[in-house]
C-alpha cells in the first residue's frame, strides 16, 4: 500500500458514505481546504488526526499510519493539466502571473508568497448572473536576503 493507494480509498468511501469535506474538517477542528488537500495526499496529519480521519473512512491501520508520512507533494500528473477546473487555474496564472509576480514585488518587494505558512478560504458567492466561486489565498510574504 502507498499513500496514492490511501488518497483512493479516502475519496472511495468519501463518495459510499455521502461524505462532506467541510464535515471531515469539523471533526478535526481545521479548516476544510487543509484538510481536503491532506485527504488527497497533499499534506501530513499527525497521529490524533490520522486516527480520526481512519475512523471517518473506515481505513485499515496501515492506511492510518501512511497519513501520518510526509508525502511528495504536487498531485497533477502532466505539466500542463487536463482537467477543465485545474487547467482555469493554470489559464489564471498565465495570464495573471506576472500580474500578481509585479504587485506582489510592488508592494513587498523581492521575494514570494509562501505556500508553507498558508492559508485558504473558498466559498460560493450568491450571484444573480450565476453564482462565482470565491476563494481568498493568505501567504507570508518571505523576502530574499542578501548574503
């Protein structure tokens, strides 16, 4: 078994058990965003989590146990993705990257947006027109030092 081997049997019990992320999230007490990305293989629970998000999806002690391993994150498989939602994304950076590089550097300076100390909030925005996806980013700025 490998942690892509739990990733499947997470989002397979997910969808017998009528399951909600936001609901995972409360019963950990952490956000909904951390924890799906955690559930998909992207993030380390610790020993009390992990137990916890066994025992949501009935997995076995071995799965359990891999949770709590650091994985090798970066889940897309191609360069470029297929998927029509992920490639919107990649179509919004390269059209808004250098956008977002010039203010972030504007405002701050040299550096970047850390993707560690990080954080994420999506909701649904009622709309007349359709309702928008809104999703708020929040990293550390961390700045180049000179040496």
């Amino acid at each position: 078994m490998n942690r892509n081997d739990v990733t499947e049997m997470i989002v397979g019990a997910k969808i017998q058990k009528g399951i909600k992320w936001s609901d995972v999230a409360s019963k950990l007490g952490l956000s909904k965003e951390w924890v799906t990305a955690g559930c998909l293989g992207q993030m380390t629970f610790d020993k009390n989590q992990a137990t916890t998000i066994g025992q949501i999806f009935s997995l076995p002690s071995e799965a359990v146990a891999l949770l709590q391993v650091v994985p090798c994150k970066g889940s897309l498989p191609t360069a470029v993705p297929t998927d029509p939602l992920i490639y919107r994304f990649y179509e919004l950076i390269s059209v808004y990257g250098t956008t977002l590089k010039e203010l972030i550097h504007e405002e701050f300076g040299d550096g970047i947006m850390s993707a560690i100390d990080f954080k994420m909030d999506l909701q649904r925005e009622p709309n007349a027109a359709g309702d928008r996806v809104n999703i708020v980013m929040s990293g550390k700025f961390l700045s180049y030092k000179t040496y």
